[in-house]
C-alpha cells in the first residue's frame, strides 16, 4: 500500500500536464462543484502509513471540500521511517506538491523555511487563514515564525516539553508505591530495588534505544543548548553539565544493578515484556493512550516542570510549497480544517456510521464541565470491526481542540489541555532560531558521534568514566567548540534585540 502512493505520487507531475494538454485540445471543460466553481486538486504529503480504507474516506473528504471550498485533495502518506528521506527528494528536485507536514523532528520546519522550500504564509493568514489564526495560541505562531516570518500553520495540541515516568499500576497499586512523588531519576532507586526483589519476572526500569536519559536543557542543536532556568543565556554541551555527568553515573550504577535491561541501547520496544516503569513524553491524559497501546492501566508523574522551546512548540505543523500554484486554496482548506468540526472529525476518525459514531454526552458530564472550554455534545465511539481500517495520527492533518474526544475519554479532555498550555513555562531560549550555516560542516559530524555513543550512555550500558571522555574528543575533534562559540554569538544578538 505504501509503495502505491509513493507510485502515484511520482506520476503526478506527468499526469497533470497530460491531462492539461487533453483538456486544451478537446475543449473540455474543468471539473466545477453545485455553485459552478471549478474544484482545484491539491496534493498533501503527510507522515504515517497508508490505511486500507484512505480511499474510502477521502472520497466522502473530497465531496464535502469540493462543495465547501472548491477543492479535491491528493494525499499521499509516507510511512514513518522513510518520510524524512522521501520530503529532501520531493522538495529538493522540485516536485508538484501543494503541502506537507513538517516539524521540530522530521521534515525539519527551521532548516526548510530558513532555505526558501515554504512560503511565506503572513499575507494569506490575514485574508484566508483568519479564523483560524485567531482561534489558535499566540504562542503556537510566535514558534512558528522564522526569521520574522510564518512558514507553516501549527496543530494546536500540547506545547511544552513533558517527560514522564510512566508505571504499570498493577505494581503501584501491589506494593502501595507513591509515583506521584517520583520525579527525578533518583526518586526512583527504592522502587526499582523493591521491584527486583519481588518480583523477578518484571524488568524494574525498561529502556529502548529511543531513550534519552532526563535532560534539563533545549538541546537548540543537539548536543549543544541552553539550560532551562539559565537567564544568562550560556551556550553549553549537554554532556559536559554536571546534571548530564551525574545523570549518566546513576545510569551506569542503574544497570549494574540489574535494574535496566541488558539489550537496552539497541532493544525497539516489545509490549510483551513486563515492565514497572519506563519514560514517555507526556501530556494531559497521555496515561489514556498508553494504557491503550499496551493492554493494561499506566499512571504516570512528571519528571520536570513542562518547559515550551521551539522545537516543542514546533511539534506538528503544515507548510504550503514556495512553488505552489493554490496557495490560496490550500491556506482556504487549513482554515477550514481547524475551523470546520464536521470536516475535522472526518479526516481524524473517518466516515461516520462506518468508522465511527456519536455518542451523546450525559447532562451529568455537561453539568460537570460547566464553564470549561472546548465542551461538546458528543463523544465519539469507534466502532470495533472497522477500527483497524482507518487510524489517523490526529495531529498531522489539523489542531485537536475541535475534535470530539473518544467516549473513554474526560469530556473536558481540551479544556485540561488548554489549562496545560496555559501553565507551561517558557524555556529561556523559547523563540531563539540556530543559523547554522556558518557551521553546518561541524553539526554535520555530530550525528554519528552522538549515534555511535548515545544510546549507550544513555541506557547505561556502557561506562561513562571511560566512554564519556571518548564522546567529548571526537565532539571536540569535529569542532564543537567552534559551535558554541557560533552560538553563543547569534544568541546574544538575539537577546540584546529582545
């Protein structure tokens, strides 16, 4: 299925210029909707893989788009590991594409923008994307500019940096443990020791090669930010904090003791394996989720105060092609998605009646979200059979706040994310954008280093004694000082023009 849309996708381009010659030669008309517009197709990259019922639900999409705004959409989905890859080869060789998501962490938003790939969408968000700027966060749009301008329109969801601990309530509630007290990797020792003692079949601290221990810093390029907290503005290697030091040292003692498992720095996550507690990056209700992808109750505890930097703030947003000849439209058609509840929960749970259905609100429920915002009569309820058929990441195609929230969920799940907003606390270098052209050969180098350590140090699995000296020499023979240095300058200018 995959391979098919990216196939479809590469025909595009020929495709449309065929068909504009037949059209040309036959006189034909173009296709219009029931107010005599004529439909404009554009074509939408999106990460996540393809569903077996996309066609179906985009069908119904594009009827509802076609009468609403005059327009069709060509979605093509990118599966998770090759997107990136997939976007340097549409954007770079100059493909037909209308929008695409992007992000902090995949089809990165700053590079992209800072390169002249995305328009820049200031005038349009005045004229055609004005509902829609008014209703979403200041602060989701402030992260969204780049050099002065905005280059994509943000999902709002959650904005801050939240790591948590994340435990199986099945051994809180055995052994009366108090999480919510558990914060820093410390707190832990006692519980993971009562863990192994008791019960020998369940990993005490369960760790994948994704895991980065607790990091008290915006890793503005990683390994090098500011810490959070840090009013001065001092350029630092993570690695060399004493926070990152002391860290790593717990690690190593960590898995020297059993408490981690062994295969952590190259292990991918298996559900079947029974754990007491692991790291996840949280958000409201996020235990809800978790819950639900492995099969049993989690309950979680936040491991630092939430922090907003760009990158977090940057977590999902859509840009439209520098090159694009709707941008209009497709500034039309975000609008309408952030701003349209039928067609928003179409695109994020499919048709209804058929992937779904409505589930009215009790007046209890009602009554007892009172005043709080994003309150609505229904729920939505998936319906079993048809469920695998159609799973949307819910924060590619649009914000969250307009969406129905699933009948297990808190009515007031929105309003407990906007109140989450609200409270979080932003980093000293929030807004701050790294040009790192004068050095890009020296970040270039930094990713196999920190590949080649990393997961490992992270994980514990190794000795920082003796490989954390290693990590810096390499770091330092690539030019990480130059980096800093690079840095600190830009961010000085930054702060003295604040």
């Amino acid at each position: 299925m995959k391979r098919g849309y990216i196939k479809k996708a590469a025909a595009l381009g020929t495709a449309a210029v065929l068909t504009a010659g037949m059209l040309t030669g036959c006189g034909d008309k173009a296709e219009t909707n029931k107010n005599g517009e004529e439909i404009v197709e554009l074509t939408w990259y999106q990460v996540g893989d393809a569903q077996a019922d996309d066609n179906m639900v985009f069908d119904e999409v594009n009827k509802y788009l076609a009468d609403k705004i005059g327009v069709k959409l060509n979605v093509v989905k990118v599966g998770w590991g090759d997107y990136n890859q997939k976007m340097q080869v549409v954007i770079n060789t100059g493909d037909q594409w209308d929008l695409c998501f992007t992000c902090s962490w995949a089809n990165d938003y700053l590079q992209n923008a800072q390169k002249g790939a995305f328009l820049e969408l200031d005038d349009l968000l005045k004229e055609e994307g004005k509902e829609m700027y008014d209703s979403i966060d200041p602060r989701f749009w402030e992260a969204a500019k780049v050099g002065g301008k905005t280059y994509g329109v943000p999902s709002e969801k959650e904005i801050g940096n939240c790591p948590m601990w994340v435990f199986t309530k099945e051994y809180v509630d055995k052994y009366d443990i108090p999480y919510e007290d558990i914060h820093t990797l410390e707190d832990l020792e006692p519980y993971l020791k009562l863990i192994q003692e008791n019960e020998p079949d369940v990993v005490p601290l369960y760790l994948t090669k994704d895991y980065t221990a607790p990091t008290y810093m915006d890793k503005i390029q990683d390994p090098i930010g500011i810490e959070y907290g840090d009013d001065t503005l001092t350029v630092k290697n993570v690695f060399e904090t004493e926070r990152m030091k002391s860290t790593l040292k717990t690690m190593r003692e960590y898995y020297l003791a059993g408490y981690i498992n062994k295969d952590a720095a190259t292990a991918s996550d298996d559900k079947s394996i029974k754990r007491f507690v692991t790291k996840g990056d949280g958000q409201p209700y996020a235990e809800l989720t978790w819950g639900k992808d492995l099969g049993y109750e989690v309950v979680a505890s936040q491991i630092m105060d939430t922090q907003i930097t760009n990158a977090s703030a940057r977590g999902a947003l859509t840009a439209i092609n520098k090159n694009s000849e709707h941008p209009e439209k497709a500034m039309e058609l975000l609008n309408l998605i952030n701003t349209d509840q039928e067609l928003r929960n179409m695109l994020n749970y499919g048709i209804e009646g058929t992937h779904w259905e409505k589930v009215e609100v009790s007046e209890e429920e009602k009554a007892a979200a009172e005043g709080k915002d994003y309150i609505y009569d229904y729920k939505a309820k998936l319906i079993p059979e048809k469920q695998k058929d159609y799973s949307a990441p819910y924060w590619v195609q649009g914000g969250l706040f307009n969406t129905y929230v699933m009948d297990n969920e808190p009515l007031d799940k929105w309003a407990t994310f906007k109140e989450f907003n609200d409270e979080s606390v932003e980093a000293p270098s929030f807004g701050f954008d790294f040009n790192l052209e004068p050095v890009a050969t020296e970040v270039a180098g930094f990713r196999n280093i920190l590949d080649e350590f990393g997961k490992s140090l992270y994980t514990g699995s190794v000795d920082p004694d003796e490989y954390l000296p290693k990590l810096l020499d390499k770091l330092d023979a690539t030019g990480v000082d130059k980096v800093i240095e690079e840095m600190q300058s830009q961010i000085d200018e930054w702060k003295a023009s604040k």
